[in-house]
C-alpha cells in the first residue's frame, strides 16, 4: 500500500501542477471589479491539490514498511467492481465525441441503471430520457452554457 500511496500521490502532483500551470497561462490570478479572473480557479484548485498530496506524500514516505502489512494494493475480486465503473464511464467519454454529451450521458444512465443497478425499464427510460434533456434545457437554453456537442448533434443542428 506505501508504494501505491506514492505513485497516487506523484501522479495526483503533475495533475495539480498542470492545473496551476493553466491557471496561470489563462491570464492574471485574482479578483477584478467584475469578479474572478480567468486564472484564479485553475490556480486555486492545482494549489489545493498539491497541498493534499504533500501531505499524503509526506506520510507515506515516513511511513515504516514494518507499520503496514503486506497486502495488495487491489485484493482478489476487487478489481470487477471498479471496472464495471470504469468502462462505461470510459465509453461515455470516447461517445461524447461522436454524439454529443446529452446522448452519451443518457445512453451511460441507461446501461448504469439497467446493468448494475437493475432498474425496472420503465424507470430506466424515464431517467435516461428526462435527465438529459432538462439538463440540454437548463444548460443551453436558460444559462447559454453549451456542452460538448457530438457530431451527430451537429449534423442535427443543436
């Protein structure tokens, strides 16, 4: 577990080192007359992250390897949950790009729902359904935020 401590703590290190690094090529860090300037967030959240880790770090370095028993980082059976997470959520992202965030995300629900979940269909259909499209309204049409669109939504003109 000390070994996977350190290599989750360097990895979550560039990631925060990275969301610094965008903070500050996104423009100055602070708080002008209309509020937050571009960078502050991404430099707020990367120096958060690198706080964190340090001190997981920090702890798992000083850790003994005679404190911890020796037990693996995933024990046996433990990785077929993760990967029932994983894949569909993996698909869901690779799909985005080829129909859109409101069709990937309701076609994600529905295989989540159906397949771990094991909802009755008629729940599963209203959820996948209804939940991306209040969101295309809420999102695109009342705050004028649009997310990602696919090439298939393009190709319907939303």
């Amino acid at each position: 577990m000390r070994k996977a401590d350190i290599i989750c703590a360097l990895i979550i290190l560039i990631i925060g080192t990275l969301a610094i690094y965008d903070g500050i090529r996104l423009g100055v860090i602070g708080w002008g007359a209309a509020g937050p300037r571009p960078g502050l967030y991404p430099f707020m959240l990367g120096t958060g992250l690198i706080l964190g880790t340090l001190v997981v770090l920090g702890q798992a370095i000083l850790r003994s390897r005679k404190s911890i028993p020796n037990i693996p980082f995933i024990r046996k059976g433990g990785l077929r949950p993760v990967l029932y997470v994983a894949i569909p959520a993996a698909l869901m992202v690779v799909l985005t790009e080829f129909v859109g965030l409101y069709i990937a995300a309701g076609l994600y629900l529905a295989l989540y729902m159906r397949w771990i979940g094991r909802h009755r269909w008629i729940t599963v259909l209203a959820i996948s359904i209804l939940l991306p499209l209040v969101s295309y309204f809420v999102f695109d049409k009342w705050f004028l935020i649009p997310l990602p669109k696919g090439r298939l939504e393009g190709l319907l003109g939303f």
